[in-house]
C-alpha cells in the first residue's frame, strides 16, 4: 500500500502545482475560470484520497502522532507531498507493505 501512496502523494502534488500556479493566475489574471474548474475536482479527490491512505497507513505502519501530522501537514505545502517517501524513509516509519 505505501508504493500506492506514494504514487497518490505525486499526483496530489502535480495537480496542486498546476492547480496553484497555473490555473489560478490565469483565473485572476485573465478571468478565466475553466482551467480552476477542470483542475479543482481531480485535485480534489486526489487530496481526499491522500489522506485516507495517509489514515490507512498510520495503523498499519503504527505511525505515531509527529509522523501522521507531518504527513499530512505535507499535503497542503507546495511541493511537499513531494517528500513524503523520503520524509517517511528517514524516520524509519517506511516499509513495504
């Protein structure tokens, strides 16, 4: 399940990037909000998603409570769902499933 996750966490951050530095200076800057529109469901679930996972990990991987906020902490940072699998592996909270 963590490859699973990690997989999720870099989507989730793809579509936040695009979400945040593409669609919405284009939503303000030309007044257009298509781009917002088709980018804010598929983010929108893919962070859900995330977070689920992130819950269904903090029981199977027996994270404690500084590594499931940081975890989560990191899904709302520019780029930092980027640095989960890393941020997890130097813990030691990291192991195949």
């Amino acid at each position: 399940m963590i490859n699973f996750f990690k997989l999720v966490s870099l989507l989730e951050g793809i579509s936040y990037i695009l979400l945040l530095f593409i669609a919405v200076p284009i939503k303000y800057l030309q007044g257009n909000p298509e781009y917002v529109k088709m980018l804010g469901m598929p983010h929108g679930l893919l962070f859900v998603g995330y977070i689920v996972l992130a819950i269904m990990l903090k029981y199977e991987l027996n994270w404690n409570g500084k590594t499931f906020g940081i975890v989560c902490l990191l899904s709302i940072l520019p780029f930092g769902t980027f640095f989960v699998g890393r941020y997890l592996k130097e813990e030691g909270d990291y192991k195949k499933s």
